[in-house]
C-alpha cells in the first residue's frame, strides 16, 4: 500500500513539472508573438500543448495508480512519457529556431 501512494505521488509530481514545463513554453510563445515571430510563437505553443498534455496523463495516472488501477495507471504513464517527449522534441526546435 506504501509502495501505491509513493509511485502515485511520483505521477503527481511529474504532473506538475510538467504544467511548469507548459507555463515556460507559454511564456516563451507569447515572447516570440509580441516580437512578431509567428512562427517561433506557434513552435512554442505547441510545445505547450504537448506539456499540457503530459500533465494531463501524468494525473491521471497519479489517480488510477492511487485507485490501485496500475494497468490504467501505466498506461497514463507511457502517454504521459510519450507526450513529454514530444514536447522536449517541440522545445528543442523552437530553442533552435532562427
């Protein structure tokens, strides 16, 4: 029971890394529009989005994996990983943009 409530706070914590995660690559978009770079704004938000989207799945899993749930619990977890990894991926290139 010990081992479900750490592993499910663990998928808290990852929820909420990952909505500061989106709140910085929000900043960044709105940076880039008021600067007139479109493009890069729209890198940015969808970078955001990803992160939102990891969030989203990282608390769902924290939710199930806390319901003792684990096999909807890891699967929120690999659509949280997945979604997270994009929005590196997204980051990267709007962090590379010229």
């Amino acid at each position: 029971k010990g081992a479900r409530f750490k592993t499910a706070a663990d998928a808290a914590s990852s929820s909420a890394w990952s909505l500061f995660s989106a709140s910085n690559a929000l900043e960044n978009a709105l940076e880039a529009e008021a600067q007139g770079k479109q493009e890069l704004a729209t890198s940015w938000k969808n970078s955001t989005t990803q992160y939102q989207v990891a969030a989203d799945s990282w608390r769902q899993a924290a939710e199930a994996l806390f319901e003792g749930d684990r096999e909807k619990g890891e699967r929120c977890k690999t659509a949280a990983e997945a979604a997270e990894k994009e929005a590196d991926r997204l980051k990267e290139t709007a962090q590379n943009h010229k």
